[in-house]
C-alpha cells in the first residue's frame, strides 16, 4: 500500500483521523503486517475523503462486501451491496464499449480505477468461492460475475490479474454447469484467456469431456469461442512473415508437441465432439423474407453490434431458450418456442446464427491443420459437413442480393469486421484446409461431377485418380451443384478488387494442389475459370497484391503440363498489348507471382519432348507465353532475379517458393546439359553489375539452408515432388553438385566465384 500512503498521499489529510492513520502505519511498519488491502482504512477516514475524491462511496460498500465474505454472512444483504457495485461500474463499462474500446483512464473511468485501487476484485472472488454452497443464490453468482467482467472491460490490468490466477481460472470451467450464469462465465473467461501469458491446458480442467458432453448445442458454440484460444498456436495469423531461420530454431528449441497440439488431442478425444460441431455448423436457419427490407434491417443491427448493445440481447435470448427446452436448444422446434426470437427481427435471428458457426468453423479449421488432420477429415467425412455446408450455401453462407452496392457495416467490401464477412472468410479457409493435399476434396462435388470427371479421363485415355475412385459416393454433395461448382459461380459475381476474391481463389487452388491431376484441371477450365482469372489479371484493373498473388498460384496450378489451358491462354491473351499488360503484372513483383513462372517453365520442359504430337507443336509454335520462355535470355532473367530477391536472413514460408522455383530452372538445365552456361552467365551478369561473388554466395547459403530445411526428418518434400514431377532424389542430388566444393567442377557454384570473394557471408548459418 506503500503506493498511497506516502508522505504527499491525500489519505493523511483528515483531522480526526491523521493521528490514528499515523499510528497504525508505524504500528504496521513494526509488526510487519501493513495494510493488505485500502478498505482496512478507518471508515470515518474513507467517508470524509469520499466526496472530495468523488469516490461514489466505493470504498464503503467494499468494505461492506469484505466484513460479509463468509458463508455464514446475510446473504442478501451481500448481494444488495453488489447490486449497487454493478450499477456503478456497468455505466462505465457500456460507454468504454460504445467508445470504440479507448484506452482506459483513470479520468474516464474513476468508479472502474477507484474500485481497483481498493482491492475490490478480491470481494466477488471470495463471494464466488462462497457460491460453491447450494444455498447460494444464481443472481448473485451473476452479479458477482459481471462485477468482475465490468472491470475487466475498463482496465486491463485486472484482467490481466484475473489471469495469473490458475486456480481462479480453473474454477470460473465449474461454473459453467450452470445454465443460468454460463453466458457471463464463458464471457469473462474468454477476456481472461485472452490476456493469459501462459496457454491454459484443457486436460487440467476437472471433468472436461463431462462438462463438454453436459453443453447443449447454443453453449457448444459459445464454448467454441474459448476454444480457439486454447487450440491455436501463437501468431497463426503472422505465420507467413516469420522468418523460416526463427521458425527452425524454435521447432529445435521445442521438439515437444506444444500446449495448443497437446489441447488439440484432449478435445479430439471427447466422445461426439466432432458430430456435434458439424451439426451445429451446417444447421439450417429460416430464410429472410425480401432482401431489400432485410439489407436495411441487416445495417440498422450491424451499427448496434457495432456499439455492443447487442450482448445483452443475446444473453437474455441465449437464456431464455435454454430455459424454455430440456433437451437441445438447437433444435429448430425448440428455438422456435421462444418469445423473444419472435420479437427479434429476422435479420438478428439470422446474425445470431451467423456468430455461431463463425466460432465452430474457425475450431474446425485449425483442428484441420493440426497433427491429427488425417483423424479430423475422417470424421468431417463420415458426419457429412461438406454436404452440409452445401445445402446452406444459397441462403446463408453467399446469399443472393438484389442490389450491387452490398453495404456492409457502412463500409466497402474489404470491410472484415462483421459477422457475415468473418463467416465467409471463415468458411472459404475451412474449404482451403480441407482440400489441401487431401484426397477428400472430391467430396467438394456431387456424383453427376464425379461422373465428369471420369469421363474426362476416359476421353483423355489417362487413368482415373486413386483418390477419385477410392472416394466414397455417399459422402458428397447432393444437390444440382457440388460446393466447388457454387464456389465459381460466386467467384465470377464478385468485385475485382473484393477481399473475398484472395480466399476463393486460396479454396479453389487446393483442389488443385498435389499430384497434377488432367480431369481436375479440364473440369475448371469448361468453367470458363482460365479466362476469368486472366481478366482480372489483364483487364479488371485490380490493384491488390494479394488478390493478384492468389490468382497467379491459381493460374499455375491450372495450366501446369495442360496444353489444352496454354490454348485458351494464348486465344485469350490475342493482342500484344494483353500480353504486356500481363507480363507487367508478372515482372512488378516476382515472390508473387513466381509460381506461375515455375509453371510455365516445367510446361515448357515436357511439351518439347512430346514433339510427336501435333497439337503440342501447334500450340508451343503459336503460344505467346510459351515462345517467351523458350528463349533462353528470358529464363536467366528470371533465375537472376529470383536468387537475387531473398536470401537466408529474409525466408520466410512465403518467398521460400522463390528459392525452389530457381531451383526448377537450374535442375531442367542440368538434365539438358546446360547448367555450367546457366552458372557462367549468373557469374557474367555479377562483374556486369559491378559486385562479383555476391548473388553466388548468396546462392550458395540459400543452398545450404535449403538442405537443412528440406532434408530435416520432420520435414515433407513430397509436396515439392508432386508440384513439379520431378524426384525429390533429382533434387537433392541437384544441390549436392551446386554446393560440390570441387573447384574443377563445371557444375559447382564454387567454380564460378572468383578467390578473393569466396568468403563473403560464409558464417550466415554457423549454429
């Protein structure tokens, strides 16, 4: 307390009461037992600086709460007392809120900062603790607890308090057993988590698959939201821009699995988990009548979100339904008994759910890019969330809207704010994850397209995909159109520059990423996807980077060794002015788009060793994009300035692909016998530029940190395998003969750095 009891504090100033003060400080200085705590002040000293602090009589009343912290005390008249706390503090805590969350002051909030200053936390945590006792009132539970969220909400260090207090943490878990108080309980947990420095380990929880398995379905999905805290490894959002140096170190320094992978597990492992998200994910909602009248109502509620006077709303509504059924509350029959859902608008009803299946497909996702992947799709198969999330794909998830001005929470489309935007990233991410390298991204379509696709391959005279025979038919998409099939039909409506656009563009690459598969490519490409990309890239005007990147990985997976696409790009692209404009966008930024430019090359490679074809040696004669890099001064061009655009210190998970596609250009070199012209004229351009040895010795640790990275045990190379069709053996073998320390060898970068340059950056990687 030493902090406002020093020789300037106000506390001294009183007449009646300085001596006494005075006595008990020393007395406490002697004894070595101060003060714990401001209300252990005298209370007439507490009253005459009251009015003067405009302390609004909280230091009496915690006084008051602290002399009946026990279970014998009124409890009533405890709970009297919290009334008038809560009333005092929940003012401040509204205006903190619907101040777009300023930084509390202690000027702008003084009942928050005078009620902290006090100990007061301490008060509704010992009356918690009481609530143990069956006798115990739920409403004063309720109270206690948004005593502690009010505070919270205004200053950061309390929660921040709150959070250092595992015990306390472990017990707000068992409160949520309680129907009545589990909406505040999970509330203030997830501010708590929030702020925690240490993640919370779920195995630690008492009873954890018990409480879970006890949640009906509306708490499952307010639960999920404390989830994602617990399940998500720090920083996923940066993941990219991390360098893959730190990232490596921290892999070596953390060989265990961490808390969020061991949280992954215990969650994995409560019998129905997975069934009963997948439910909840793909439950239908009534369909809004006019959308005209809905998009008003839909603005006029998101600028209440935006103020947060909607949290109560939900709580009263979330409470009252648990209240009206016994059994689930998600069931549609049951959610419908409620009286407040029918004074609700409809739009609110549909922003209600919307809030839900955000949280329950963010869990779904990052449990799909955990360890246990293979487990989750397993189980995302067999309780049909794909077929699920396609029937609710036209009236939830991409509504059809009758005006093109979508306004959304007053902003433009690249709002992310509110809960219909954060749905459909939401949703598009969990299609991305799904598909990733997975043979289950043919459960993306339903059986006519299935057919399709084997009918392709029939036509080609190419064998069927394992993964597409293997899938199993009664898992898919039922319906006219499969979920990828929607997925185009809302990516061609969109904006160019729409935000939207980078994370349908991400969904769909991954159908096409691993093997090149002939029949997945042809069936987007009678979709008409190839000429939608290359418009947006040409013609659309879009200007963002990222969009653009998307759809330059886009483009490559679909073109790769398809010489029908390099057809329909060529018949496209038909003017020398479309294909500037087009090598423009390549050449403005080369990490973006150097997939695409890998694509292009390993294309070029296998279309000329199958000049026995006459459509390839038609197209390759009158492609534009293909006679370009045919000519071997155009592919150095690249190959410099892809090693000279990164180097060791700089990689990161998303310009390492700039490394790779060097070297594709160097290993096809190599099989033709080119790679000492390819090396000398990398050497050339050094002394042409006027810094000799330093874009080779960059080289050179690249490479050196290429085989560490690569070649580590934990690591996979097949997807660098499957995107190229080249033997990860091929390459391997590649950067042992660059790296060669053989000064003779035509085929080792060391030959071509001159001696008094061979030391530069040699330690960059010494451990």
């Amino acid at each position: 307390m030493a902090t406002f009891l020093g020789s300037e504090s106000p506390w001294t100033g009183g007449k009646r009461s300085s001596r006494n003060i005075i006595s008990k400080i020393t007395h406490s200085q002697i004894a070595g037992q101060g003060f714990s705590r401001g209300t252990q002040l005298p209370e007439a000293l507490l009253q005459e600086r009251d009015k003067r602090a405009k302390w609004h009589g909280i230091p009496e009343l915690l006084q008051k709460l602290h002399e009946s912290s026990h279970p014998n005390s009124d409890l009533s008249h405890t709970h009297s007392v919290l009334k008038e706390l809560s009333s005092l503090l929940s003012m401040e805590a509204m205006s903190f809120v619907t101040e777009d969350r300023k930084s509390a002051q202690e000027s702008t909030f003084p009942n928050t900062y005078t009620f902290d200053l006090f100990g007061g936390v301490d008060g509704p945590l010992l009356f918690m603790s009481v609530s143990l006792v069956p006798a115990v009132n739920d409403d004063l539970v309720k109270d206690c607890l948004s005593v502690l969220y009010n505070c919270c909400i205004c200053t950061e260090g309390v929660t921040k308090s709150l959070a250092a207090r595992d015990d306390f943490v472990l017990f707000l878990f068992t409160l949520m057993t309680n129907k009545k108080t589990f909406l505040q309980t999970a509330t203030l947990i997830e501010d708590i988590l929030g702020v925690k420095k240490d993640m919370i380990q779920l195995e630690g929880i008492p009873n954890l698959s018990g409480l879970v398995q006890s949640f009906d379905q509306q708490q499952l999905a307010n639960f999920c939201r404390i989830l994602s805290v617990t399940i998500s490894e720090p920083d996923v959002r940066n993941d990219d821009k991390h360098t893959l140096l730190a990232k490596n170190a921290q892999q070596k320094r953390n060989a265990s699995p961490s808390r969020a992978e061991v949280n992954q597990v215990t969650l994995l492992n409560i019998p129905g988990f997975i069934e009963r998200l997948c439910k909840l994910a793909t439950r239908k909602v009534s369909e809004a009548t006019g959308a005209s009248n809905f998009l008003q109502e839909l603005e006029d509620w998101y600028t209440w979100l935006d103020n947060a006077l909607v949290l109560d709303a939900l709580m009263q509504m979330a409470t009252e339904e648990a209240e009206h059924s016994s059994t689930e509350s998600s069931d549609e029959s049951s959610m419908a008994t409620s009286p407040l859902r029918h004074r609700l608008p409809q739009s609110m009803k549909i922003v209600h759910e919307i809030m839900y299946k955000v949280e329950v497909l963010y869990v779904l996702c990052v449990l799909l890019m955990g360890r246990q992947r293979n487990q989750v799709h397993k189980m995302l198969a067999e309780f049909r969330l794909i077929p699920g999330l396609n029937n609710l794909f036209d009236k939830l998830i991409w509504r059809k809207y009758t005006s093109s001005d979508h306004v959304v929470h007053g902003q433009n489309e690249n709002c992310d704010c509110s809960p219909e935007i954060s749905f459909k990233i939401q949703f598009l991410r969990l299609l991305q994850s799904f598909s990733d390298h997975h043979e289950n991204k043919y459960l993306l379509l339903n059986s006519q397209e299935l057919n399709e696709l084997s009918a392709i391959s029939l036509k080609a005279n190419i064998p069927e995909v394992e993964a597409l025979v293997n899938t199993d038919r009664s898992l898919v998409c039922d319906g006219k159109k499969g979920l990828l099939t929607r997925l185009l039909a809302v990516m061609k409506r969109e904006p160019p520059d729409s935000s939207f656009r980078f994370w349908q563009a991400r969904a769909v690459e991954s159908f096409l990423r691993g093997a090149t598969s002939y029949a997945d490519q042809m069936f987007l490409l009678k979709r008409g996807l190839l000429e939608h990309i290359l418009f947006c890239i040409i013609d659309s005007g879009c200007k963002s980077r990222d969009v653009l990147q998307s759809y330059f990985d886009l483009l490559g997976e679909l073109m790769k060794f398809n010489i029908d696409a390099f057809k329909r790009f060529n018949k496209y692209v038909s003017t020398d002015d479309k294909f500037q404009t087009f090598m423009t966008q390549i050449n403005s930024s080369l990490v973006d788009s150097n997939m695409l430019v890998r694509c292009i090359v390993l294309s070029l490679d296998r279309f000329e060793s199958q000049t026995e074809d006459v459509k390839v040696v038609e197209v390759l004669s009158e492609c534009c994009l293909l006679s370009y890099m045919a000519r071997v001064e155009n592919r150095l061009s690249f190959l410099f300035r892809l090693v000279n655009v990164i180097n060791v210190q700089t990689l990161t998970q998303e310009n390492v692909s700039c490394l790779n596609t060097s070297l594709v250009v160097l290993m096809l070199a190599r099989r033709r016998g080119k790679l000492p012209f390819y090396l000398n004229t990398l050497r050339e351009k050094e002394y042409a530029e006027k810094y000799p040895g330093c874009l080779l010795n960059n080289f050179h640790n690249l490479l050196r940190f290429w085989q560490r990275h690569y070649l580590n045990k934990d690591k996979d190379s097949t997807c660098l395998e499957n995107s190229s069709c080249i033997p990860f053996d091929y390459w391997k073998e590649t950067v042992s003969v660059l790296l060669g320390s053989d000064r003779t060898s035509l085929c080792a970068i060391a030959s071509y750095i001159d001696e008094p340059f061979m030391e530069l950056d040699r330690d960059l990687l010494e451990d």
